[in-house]
C-alpha cells in the first residue's frame, strides 16, 4: 500500500513509474485492476494527483501492491526491501536538462 500516507494518494508520476520496473503497458495495468483502459489513461494524464473515485483508487493502488510496488508517500520512510529511487526534491525542468 501507500507507505506513510493514511489517505489514497497517488500522483500521475508514480503511476507510469510503477508500470515500469513491472514492464506493463496501460491495458496491462487496466486488466490486472480491472479498470478501462480509458481510466487508466485519464488517471496517468492527471497533473499531480490522482482524482478518481475511491474504489477506482483502491482497485489500482491494491493492484500495483500485489504486483509487488511499494508506493512511497511524500517524506515517508520506505519500509520494503529491493532497489528503488525517489525524487530527491522539487527540481524545475531546467535543472533537470543539467
């Protein structure tokens, strides 16, 4: 589930990020949370936060946990085990082209 974080919050970046290391596409993660293809790709679309309904949240958030992705809350500790990476902090577009 989400470490450090009570409520259901997922950012449109970690959702893509998540799809990632598990090497699944959109209709992937739509089939293994059984959401639409649409709502997945509304939901990645999303600025920061993801808006949703909360049992469109659950399904995905449930999903991504049992596929074995830790979602890390702001300023939460990570309590898994394996590699990751995190965002060090707010960096403008750029500082990320140096």
């Amino acid at each position: 589930m989400l470490s450090g974080r009570p409520g259901l919050m997922i950012t449109a970046g970690q959702m893509r990020a998540a799809r990632m290391p598990l090497g699944i596409d959109q209709r992937q993660l739509a089939d293994m949370s059984g959401l639409s293809v649409p709502t997945i790709q509304r939901m990645e679309a999303s600025d920061t936060v993801v808006r949703g309904n909360v049992d469109s949240l659950m399904k995905l958030i449930n999903a991504l946990d049992r596929a074995g992705i830790e979602l890390i809350g702001e300023g939460a500790a990570s309590t898994g085990q394996g590699r990751g990476i995190r965002l060090k902090g707010k960096a403008t577009p750029a500082d990320r082209s140096r």
